[in-house]
C-alpha cells in the first residue's frame, strides 16, 4: 500500500472517530456505534481497534 493510500485510510479512520464521538454526543448511540465499528475495521493497528470496538460497545 502506498503512502498516498495509507494517508487516506488515515484521514478515513479519523473522520469516522471523529462523526462517532459526536453521534454519542448527540445521544444517535447507534449511528455511532456503527461509525466506530466502520473505523475499526479500516485499522490494522490492534490497540486501536479494540479502542474502537470497546467505544462502539459502550453505547447504550
């Protein structure tokens, strides 16, 4: 994968965070957890993506 395209997924993965905090925020709790499970599945990094995970499971 070329930097280009990792710089994508990056900025991919951080707006989906991003519109999943705000969606909790807002109190749209499953439009969030989708939000952070879409970010978890763009990761290849473990720890991030069971942060992810673990953020999307705590909505209610």
């Amino acid at each position: 994968m070329g930097v280009a395209a990792l710089t994508c997924a990056n900025e991919a993965r951080a707006k989906l965070r991003v519109r999943g905090d705000l969606l909790a925020r807002l109190g749209r709790t499953a439009q969030a957890r989708a939000e952070f499970e879409r970010a978890a599945s763009l990761t290849r990094n473990e720890r991030e993506r069971e942060l992810l995970l673990r953020r999307a499971a705590e909505q209610p």
